[in-house]
C-alpha cells in the first residue's frame, strides 16, 4: 500500500456537506484539505452540453452505480435482506457535488419543536399514546442553535421564499408556523404558475395558510456573501435528477468549487473510494483507499471529515470499527440507532383541467404548501397520530416523456394502442393530483442499520443493511393525509373548473402498507450516527464530533436523531456550518473533545 504525506484534514466524500466543511477551511484557515471523492469530476460546463431526459431520468446518469455498491433491506429481523437491485426507492449520487448536483432545490427549515422532540411528545401525550419502541430522543440543540445556521445556508445559496415569522412577527404569504427568523430570505420567492394559484385559492377557501416553498433555485439574480453571482431560473424545468445548465440551482459545483479552486491549500482527488478509517488509541490516522486505477492508498491526516451521506456515513465507521454496533434486542450501542426515511403521503384524486398548465415550465422547488398540519397543529383525534406535516402542491416540471401519457381512470383500458393515445394527447398538460404530504419520520427501536452478513460490494466489503418498516402510525398518517388532500382536491376543481377522478390507489404511488424500495419515495434517509448529549446516547455530540475518537467529524444528515417533516439538506448543511465553526475556532486551536 502506497502511504502519501499527511495532510492535515482529509474529507471523505465531495458532496454538498463535504465541499461546505472544505470551503469553511480553506476559506478560514491554512490547514491543508484533500477531498476524496469516489465519483467523477463534474463542472458546471458539464450540463450545457445536453439534458437527454432517456440518459438521466430514465437511465440516471448522476447515480451511484449500483452493480458497484447498494444497500440490503429487510421488514424486520426476522426476515433475511436482500440487495436492492434496481433504482427505486433512493437515488444515491456520486462525483463531485453528490446528489448536491441532481437534488431538486427544495429548501425548508425544520420546525421548532423538531428539535425537542421527546420533550414535546411527552408534554403533550400521556404515557400510554406514545408506542412502546419509539426511540426518539431530543436533539442536542434548540431552534435558537441553529437559527443563525439556517440563516448563513439560505444567503449562501440565495433560497428564494417570503417569511412567516419574522423575529415573532407572523406575515401572511410566509408560512406562519415557522419558527422565527431572525432575516427575510435573501431573495423573493419564485413566480407563481397558473396551478401554484389554484392551490392556493382552495387553500385559503378551506382557511389554511398557503405560502410559495422556499426554493434553491434561484428566483432572481443573486451573488452570495462569498461574492459567486448566479443568473436567475429560466424554469426550463431539468431540475430534479439533472444539474443545472446555467448554475441557477444551488449546486456545489457552482457555489463552493468555484472558491475552493483558488484555494492552493485545496485539493480534490476524483476516483478515490475510501474503504476504511484507520484508527489507534482513540485517534484517526488516516484512511484507506483505492485510486481510479485500483491502487491501495493509505493518506495520513489530523483531522478526518466522514461526508459520505446517511448510508455511507454509518456504513464507514461499521466497516473501520469506530463505536459501538445498535443492538435491537438489547437497545445497547448507538452505531446504526434511529434510521429514518422521510414520510410521504397524500390523497388519490386527479383533477382534468378545461384548460393547458404549461407544466413543462417551472423550477425545482417552485410549488406552494400549508403547514396548518405540521407537528402537533390541528392534529384530529380520531386520526390517532402523534405528528402531522406539510401539504404541497402546485408544482410544475412535467417532462416530455416521464410525464406523457396520464389519463382519468375508465378513459383506456390499456396504456398503449390509438384509444390511449388518443386520450393520452387530449389530457396531455392538463392534469394533476391533489396536494403530496412529506411528515415526521419518527425512531423506532427496530429501524437500524448494521452491516450485511452475506453482500458485499465491487471490493469485497459487506454492503450496509437496512432494517425498516412503516409502523401503524406511519399508516394512519397516510390515511389522515389522504384525508386533507381529498378534500383540498374537492376545492381546487371548484375553484378551477376541474373534473375530480378518483384513482385507485396502486395507481398514484399512495403506499399505506408496508416499507418498499422498489418505488420512489425521496432520498432523505437519516441517522444511524446521531448526535446525542453523551456517548451512551449518540455517536457524534452536538458539533458532530465522534464522541471516541476526537479528531474525527461524522456530518450530514446520519447526525439527525429523527426525520424532520420536511427535506433535510437545509438543516444537514446548518449542522455543517455549525460543526465547521467548532472544528475551525475551537477544536484546531486546542484538539480535544468539544463540550
Ligand atoms: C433526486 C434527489 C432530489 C433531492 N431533492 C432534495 C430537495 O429538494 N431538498 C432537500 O432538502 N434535499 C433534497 N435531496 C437530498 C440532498 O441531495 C442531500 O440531502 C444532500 O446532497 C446531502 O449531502 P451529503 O453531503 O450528505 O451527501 P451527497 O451530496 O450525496 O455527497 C456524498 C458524497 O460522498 C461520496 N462517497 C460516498 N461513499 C464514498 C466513499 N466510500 N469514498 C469516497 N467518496 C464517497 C459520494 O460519491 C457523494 O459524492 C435530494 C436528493 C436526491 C437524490
Ligand atoms: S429550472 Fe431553473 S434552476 Fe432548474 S435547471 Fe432549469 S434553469 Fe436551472
């Protein structure tokens, strides 16, 4: 094994939290930064060349090569796992910029009381409501924390969005449940389309509180606190599985990489897979890795940075033995505890509209919500559920072909033949679903991960395994959001002339059975190596810093104790910044545990 010089910080992964971690310290500091990076080197320039929607929507020329590396799942430990062979329920990137390239741009905070949340179920529910193998557990932070956190992420990407709740004041046209923000978003929000204006009148008939989604991709010009200028959305709609052409959507191919090639004490390696985290004695050495053309590389450093995403963060310290494994039955060890996938749900009805939508012209991210559901609001008592979440709707994005061929239930009997054309042609760009509803993934004590006994990847390494299942909570909440959608559907085709379907429910993609990964759902998977106030109770602390080995930062959204209702990157990032301040102004002048 060739051994290189050291260096003082090695990142593992040059995805978005790993490039920000990167920017922070060659930006701050003089300390020496490599990134290894399994994927190859992307550039903004990159995406001018073509958006063949075959190659990257169908094909998903940004994805991890799953024949290289995947994931197992299984229901529950009495089942055996089995490889997740096909793109389904994630869409796990690689190369510069990770799924930071491909991600859609939505961009929310998390609410409030997110981050006390075993502290707000117990206040609000007596003993006997809360499931006996809920493992959820307050986060090692407050709103207060991480406010100038969020704050920091939206002006460096420029997110597009109007406040609710400004330093307590609540401003109609912002979502007003949010908790309160100490600046207006840096930029306005995104324009509204013809759909985004139908959900929002049905929205206020019904009395809730729509507002336009904070988006990434940038409403308006804008140059950000680093001085990187960024043209406005062209709504050309490639947003979601594509990277930007004109660098409108946050990306770190077009925030960070720009700063850190000027940066002589910088350095990027594509094509390098680490496998291991070498460690003796509570300290990381260095790690271990095969270059492009398969050579064993062993790079020293002082400072190792795991950036590698929720399922390649957990799955590094398995593989280095770094903390101690979660054990199911004995709930002992925190390594693999409390892995969540973001809750999705929604209604069945599909609205024909009398009119076109031009759906083919939008942004990622562009769309509207209510939040009149999200945590402990309105939650009914008949629904049973201890959280509730958020509405969305109104999004455009239709693409030629993924989006061609929707058509009301009854009209064919089959999806090919001149009938179904036919009908295909006449409902093109003028359909829609009620509102989607993303929500609070809880922990529970039989959702973990740990490495697989009998799969490896390309190099001989156990795959991770994923044991999850949706829980009879999770079930009601997709009844109860079935619930609002309907009736939000019922009013958007008042409102707009529509004609409502009623789709049977295998058809729309509404899963209320159990946890698959054939469908897809969202790439926001958390924890795994979550943060906790001791080490009995998480693997990294508050500043993402591994509580055994000091010189090690485990960050992303593997650090989340629970999932949030909403997308996760705004608050992975925060966590980013959070631990970026902590490593630069106090752990490098004094190496040692953070408290
Ligand atoms: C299709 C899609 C849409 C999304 N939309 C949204 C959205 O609208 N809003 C939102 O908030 N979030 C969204 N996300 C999630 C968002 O992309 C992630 O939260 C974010 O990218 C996480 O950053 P990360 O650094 O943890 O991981 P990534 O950005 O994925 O970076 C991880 C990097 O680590 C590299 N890596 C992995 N293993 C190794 C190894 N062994 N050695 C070296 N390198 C390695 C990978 O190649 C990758 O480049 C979306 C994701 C996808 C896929
Ligand atoms: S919709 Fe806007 S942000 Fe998205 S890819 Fe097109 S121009 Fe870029």
């Amino acid at each position: 094994m060739e051994r290189l010089k050291p260096v003082d910080v090695v990142v593992i992964g040059g995805g978005f939290t790993g490039l920000l971690m990167a920017k922070e310290l060659a930006t701050r500091t003089s300390v020496s930064v490599v990134v290894l990076e399994r994927g190859p080197d992307r550039q903004l320039l990159d995406y001018m060349d073509d958006m063949d929607e075959v190659d990257f929507s169908l094909r998903f020329r940004m994805m991890q090569n799953i024949s290289e590396e995947t994931v197992t799942h299984r229901h529950t430990t009495a089942n055996r796992a089995v490889p997740v062979r096909e793109w389904g329920h994630v869409r796990l990137g690689t190369g510069t910029g990770g799924s930071g390239e491909h991600w859609t741009g939505v961009a929310n905070r998390y609410p409030e009381d997110t981050f006390i949340i075993k502290s707000a179920l117990k206040e609000r529910f007596p003993a006997s409501r809360i499931p006996a193998d809920l493992s959820v557990q307050d986060w090692t932070l407050t709103w207060k924390d991480i406010e100038p956190f969020y704050t920091r992420v939206e002006e460096m990407m420029g997110i597009g969005g109007k406040a609710g709740n400004l330093q307590g004041r609540r401003i109609d046209g912002g979502n007003v449940f949010e908790g309160p923000r100490s600046k207006e978003y840096p930029v306005r929000p995104h324009l509204q389309s013809y759909a985004m204006t139908v959900f929002e009148k049905a929205a206020r008939e019904l009395g809730y509180h729509p507002y336009i989604n904070p988006a990434a991709t940038l409403p308006a010009d804008y140059t950000n606190p680093d001085g990187i200028s960024r043209p406005a959305c062209q709504y050309c709609s490639y947003c979601m599985l594509y990277g930007c052409m004109i660098g409108a959507k946050a990306q770190p191919t077009n925030l960070l990489l720009p700063i850190l090639k000027e940066k002589k004490t910088f350095t990027l390696r594509n094509g390098c897979w680490v496998r291991k985290i070498v460690h003796r004695d509570g300290r990381a050495e260095g790690v271990e890795y095969r270059d492009e053309n398969g050579r064993e590389i062993f790079q020293p450093a002082s400072v190792v940075v795991q950036a590698t995403f929720t399922s390649g963060n957990v799955r590094s310290l398995l593989l280095s033995k770094i903390g101690t494994p979660y054990d199911p039955a004995t709930g002992r060890g925190t390594l693999g505890k409390n892995f969540t996938h973001q809750m999705s749900g929604g209604g069945n009805a599909l609205l024909v509209y009398p009119t076109k939508l031009n759906a083919f012209m939008a942004a990622g991210g562009q769309g509207m919500a209510f939040s009149d559901f999200d945590g402990f609001n309105q939650l009914d008592p008949d629904a049973n559920i201890l959280r509730g979440g958020t509405f969305t709707g109104g999004g455009g994005g239709g693409h030629p072909i993924a989006s061609f061929g929707t058509t009301p239930p009854g009209t064919s009997a089959r999806n090919w033949g001149s009938a179904w054309k036919q009908a295909a042609i006449e409902h093109n760009d003028r359909t829609g679903g009620g509102p989607g509803f993303s929500a609070e993934h809880l922990s529970y004590r039989h959702n973990f991960l740990d490495l697989d006994p009998t799969y490896t990847d390309k190099w001989g390494d156990p795959l991770l395994r994923t044991t999850i299942d949706w829980t009879d909570h999770e079930r009601r909440m997709r009844d109860f959001s079935a619930k609002i959608s309907d009736r939000m559907a019922e009013e958007m085709a008042r409102v707009s002339g529509a004609k409502i379907h009623h789709r049977p429910a295998a058809t729309t993609g509404r899963r209320s059975g159990r946890y698959q990964t054939a469908a897809y759902a969202t790439t926001h998977l958390h924890g795994g190596a979550i943060m906790g106030d001791t080490p009995a109770d998480g693997v990294v602390n508050t500043y993402l810093q591994h509580w055994d080995v000091p010189n090690l930062f485990v960050i992303g959204a593997s650090a989340f104790p629970h999932a949030g209702p909403t997308n996760p990157t705004m608050t992975a990032l925060a966590l980013t910044f959070r631990s970026a301040d902590a490593l630069i102004e106090r752990y490098l002048k004094n190496p040692g545990k953070l408290v």
